[in-house]
C-alpha cells in the first residue's frame, strides 16, 4: 500500500490506480512533522510492514520504476 501525508496529486492518485497499488492519504497534522514525515511525500508499505520506498517527491514515475526495477506488480 501507498501512503501520502498530506494531498496526493492526480498524477499519483492515477499511477496508484494503474498499478492497482491502493493509496492511502491522511490530512497533515503537526504531529506527522513532529514524527519526521514529509509533507506530501510517498510512503511505500510492504505488507510485512517495512517501508520499502520513501519519495519526498511523490513521483508518479519513481513509483513505477521501483517496481519494474524488482519484477513486482502490487
């Protein structure tokens, strides 16, 4: 699954959708700076729990490239 904190824009949101990744957005709070999150930035969570790709950017194409990099398909 994907995480943004913050907006995720449409770009990414469609990326998501194509790579049938669900994307999960939660509205920025203080307490996520506070934790060390980037505003707006993309959280890969592998379903073991490990954060396997963090992306300040929130690049749609990173995304993709991370997993054609691996053979993976979510």
């Amino acid at each position: 699954q994907a995480h943004v904190y913050g907006t995720a824009s449409d770009a990414l949101t469609a990326r998501c959708a194509e790579l049938g990744l669900p994307l999960h957005t939660f509205e920025w709070t203080p307490a996520m700076d506070a934790a060390g999150l980037a505003h707006g930035a993309l959280y890969v969570i592998r379903p073991d729990g490990y954060l396997a790709l963090a992306d300040a950017d929130a690049n749609p194409d990173t995304l993709a490239k991370y997993f054609e990099s691996r053979g993976l398909s979510p």
